[in-house]
C-alpha cells in the first residue's frame, strides 16, 4: 500500500534514538499513523509540531501494517501562531479533539477541511474560537453525529431557533422548548450562519453544545472523557473572558 497526500501532523512521539512515530490527518486517506525515519532530528521537529501542514508519502505493507512516511512542508505551518498561547493551546484542543473523535485508516474529507479552515481562522483571535466550535460540528457531521439545526423538531418552523434537544440534537424554537428549557441545550446564533453575529456567551454555549454530543457519541462510546486539551482550553478562554 502506497500514496501520496497532503495531510496535517496532529501528534508525534519518539520512537528509537532518532524516529518519530506521527499522527496525520490526511486529505483522502484519513487518520494515519507513520513512522518517520530521523523525524527527532533538528531539521525535522519544526514541521512534526501539531498544526504542520505537509506532503506525506506513506508506505506500507498492508492496509494494517504501521508503515513509514516520507514528510515534506508546505507553508509555514504554526510557527506564526508562536507568539499567541491561547490560539496554540486551540491547536492543541483541535488536534486532541481530531485524535480522539477520528477512527484510523477510514476517510473523513470533511474532517481535513474543518481542520484546514480552523488554522486559517487561528491567526484572527476575534473568531476563531467560535470556529472552533463550528470545526467540532464539522467533526461531529462528518462522523455520521451532525446536528439538524435547519428546522425546529417540534413546530418544524424556521424561525426563532433558540435550543436543542440533547437526545437528538435537532433545533427547537424558543416557543416550542419554553416549558423545557432547563433540559435543553443553548443554540448560540452563530452556529445558524455566517451573518449571525456573535454575542457575549455564545462560545462557551457553542462548546457546551458540541462537547455534549462529542461525548456522548464518540468518546463515550470509546469508554474515554474528552480530552484534557479540550478542558484545558475551556479553562484558558475562561481566563481570558472569550466564553
């Protein structure tokens, strides 16, 4: 098994006195793991940082078998991100998160895109939190888990779309889910489109809402919490007043 892909480094790990074993969010192939010869050398650890964006060429014996990549860079990766911890330890909730939520070997183009888009968002610090929280839909759309925000679940109105139902995560009006609103999750405007705007709040409820159904059906099932980076970036957009 041979190709060749475009794929984002999501974690790496020494193996040996100079490999690296490194985890790749590729554009067609999905979620792969590769050993990579000579990957702890100083030339190499620039682009093997989380959030690096590189060629891959990935062999293997088998379908099953861990295989080696051959990584070339392309752009300049997070290094522009340095000089901004809050947006790096974004990166590393979003790169946890993918992790975590992605089954290896199995296609997710839209998970790569989601991805792509949130690292091109992390360089403008007014939006890009609540990206992230549309990059968590995109992942949970992707694994078969995506929300119906498009109508109410009650009415089947389109308006006025205030709360979701934690069971099924479709949308429910604000007159419909009234009387249940203390069993209901915020459905913050923005996630409704991109001429919402966003108000005060609407990043922690977004994070509330995707991080219910994340651990529910993705983590939960694995017998996993959601990832420590997750919490820890909560914890930092908390300090910062970004919720």
């Amino acid at each position: 098994m041979e190709f060749e892909d475009e794929a984002f480094v999501l974690g790496a790990r020494g193996h040996g006195d100079t490999g690296v074993i490194v985890e790749l969010l590729t554009q067609a192939h999905g979620r792969r793991t590769a050993y990579v010869a000579g990957g702890a050398s100083r030339r190499m650890k620039p682009f093997l940082q989380p959030g690096a964006q590189v060629t891959a060429q990935v062999r293997a014996r088998t379908t099953d078998h861990l295989g080696s990549a051959r990584l070339e860079p392309m752009g300049e990766g997070p290094s522009a991100l340095f000089d901004d911890p809050l947006a790096l330890t974004g990166l590393a909730a979003a790169a946890a998160v993918a992790q975590g939520a992605l089954p290896e070997r199995e296609a997710h183009a839209g998970a790569y895109l989601a991805f792509e888009a949130l690292m091109g968002a992390f360089s403008i610090p007014a939006i890009w939190p609540a990206v992230f929280v549309r990059f968590e839909a995109g992942l949970l759309e992707d694994l078969g888990f995506g929300l119906d925000l498009s109508r109410c679940a009650v009415s089947g109105d389109t308006d006025d779309l205030t709360w979701v139902s934690p069971r099924t995560g479709r949308a429910v009006s604000a007159g419909a889910g009234a009387p249940y609103a203390d069993k209901l999750l915020a459905l913050p405007p923005f996630m409704l489109g991109a001429q919402a705007g966003l108000t005060e709040g609407d990043v922690g409820r977004g994070l509330d809402l995707t991080g219910h159904f994340l651990e529910r059906n993705v983590f939960h099932p694995q017998d996993r919490p959601l990832p420590a980076a997750r919490v820890w970036l909560i914890d930092k957009l908390r300090d910062a007043a970004r919720l």
